[in-house]
C-alpha cells in the first residue's frame, strides 16, 4: 500500500492518512492498508474540518452512524485527544439513524457512540442531539425534525431550490451488503422522500422500526464519508463505486451531495473487487 507521501499532496483537501492511497479511477476513494488507517483517516478529516466550521461559524455539526466500523473511529477520537476541550465545546452530535429501541439497549447507537466517545470526552448535554428511539416511531422523527429545524434555523441550506434543508459540516455512514445506508432500504418509499427531514419506517426484513435521516438532508450535508472495511462489504462497494446504478439503484448510490463532496474510505478488504475490475477493464 501506499505510504504518506503518496496522499500528502490531497490531505488538504480530502483528509488526512498516514497509509493509504486515493485509487485513481476516482480520485474519491481512500484505500487504507487496514481498519486501524480507516479509522486514523477519519480522525484527521474530523478534525481538520470540526476546526474549519468552528473558525467559520462558531461551531461544528456532525451526525454519526452505527456499527462496528465507525465505532472504531469513535473509539480513536477520544483516545487521541484530536480536540482541545474548548473545541469539544463547540461541536454539536446528530445521529443519521437510531433503532427503536432504549437508548441502554446494546442494539442502540446512541448508546454505541455515548461509551465509544462521548462519555470519555465529556462532551456537554446540549451538545447532544439523539434520535428517540424509545418513543413510537413517528413521534420521535417529527420530534428529531423540529430539533433540526431549531438548532438549524436561517442556516438551512435552500441549495435544493423548493425548502430549505439542515447543512451538517459532516456525516458519517456505512453501507449494508444490499447496499442501504443510514435506515434506507433497498425498495423503501422513504428513497422518494423530498418534503421531511426525518423519517419512521418499519423495515420489513428486520421486523423492526427504524429511524432516519432522509436523502434531501444526506445530500445537503458539506462532506459525507461512507467508511467501509471488510471483504464482506467487497461486492457491494465494487456494485456502488465500478458499476452503473440502472434502473434501480441501492440506496448508497443515491447519496449524491448538492453542494458538497462525498468520499469513501476503504480498507484493502473492501477494496479488493474495486481493483480487480479496474484491471480488467486496463
């Protein structure tokens, strides 16, 4: 794998590795040698922007994801000390989606994040923005949705044209092996959705409900990072990233940011078929 100075010339703009490599047939994607420099990368990125925002505007939105992937990243933000405490202060933590469940649930990701990072940097309560997972579902997202709209305000972004919509400085997602991202899955209504920000829905293959963001906000957020490691997820980011989307494409294919960037940071694993059909298609 490459090494720093193959990626020191885009640090600036894309982020910060200190292994990894953009794979040139899109110049988008960040290859790192393992989970660990997945995780090192986002590190970099956060900080670097959470400072951009919080030199700008005074404060620094991101919303989190789930799961094992960004756990780790969680986990290395806190162990780091990336932030000084009075950049902790002003960072404010959304959540792209939330299961239904109590936030003491092992399955909640509030709770993920909540011992990954926020309990060990002391971030302030009102810093903290999370999706109700243990009230009825349709409640809880047109409750998350006038918290955006409060904490948002004049600053959502009317990029779309028709209505306003929240402006993070930063998302984290990952993607599914059937490619849904946040709490959209393939064949949901919700992909249509262009009115709310925050949406209910019982997924059934899980038999469960589900909280999420919806793709107009997705698509407003400044930079969104789909962090994907493992062979496991191979086809999948091969089918999202080297292959048309056609008529009916997965869920991850329909984040496309308005007016701000979209990145994907993979460890070899993931990035295994992306290479394979690149030298084939030499």
């Amino acid at each position: 794998m490459g090494t720093r100075s193959s990626v020191e010339s885009d640090d600036r703009e894309r982020g910060d590795c200190t292994r990894g490599e953009w794979w040139p047939v899109r110049p988008d994607v960040l290859v790192c040698d393992d989970p660990k420099a997945v995780a090192e990368a986002t590190c970099g990125l956060f900080a670097r922007l959470a400072r951009q925002a919080i030199g700008a505007r005074g404060r620094f939105a991101v919303a989190l994801s789930g799961g094992s992937t960004p756990g780790a990243t969680y986990t290395r933000l806190a162990d780091q000390g990336i932030l000084a405490s009075h950049e902790w202060a002003q960072v404010h933590v959304f959540w792209a989606d939330e299961r239904c469940v109590s936030p003491r649930s092992p399955d909640s990701n509030y709770r993920l994040v909540r011992e990954t990072l926020l309990n060990r940097i002391g971030l302030r309560p009102g810093n903290v923005h999370r999706l109700r997972g243990e009230l009825e579902p349709h409640y809880a997202a047109q409750e998350y949705e006038q918290e955006l709209r409060e904490f948002f305000g004049a600053e959502a972004d009317c990029a779309r044209g028709s209505s306003p919509t929240p402006r993070f400085d930063l998302m984290l997602l990952g993607v599914g092996e059937d490619g849904h991202t946040a709490s959209l899955f393939p064949g949901s209504p919700l992909l249509n959705e262009e009115r709310r920000w925050v949406a209910a829905e019982h997924v059934a293959k899980l038999n469960a409900w589900r909280l999420t963001l919806t793709l107009p906000v997705i698509n407003a957020a400044a930079t969104v990072v789909f962090l994907v490691v493992g062979s496991g997820k191979a086809k999948i980011v091969r089918r999202v990233l080297a292959e048309p989307s056609g008529p009916d494409p997965v869920p991850a294919q329909l984040v496309r940011p308005v007016a701000g960037r979209l990145l994907w940071f993979l460890d070899t694993q993931a990035a295994a078929l992306l290479r394979a059909s690149s030298e084939q298609g030499e």
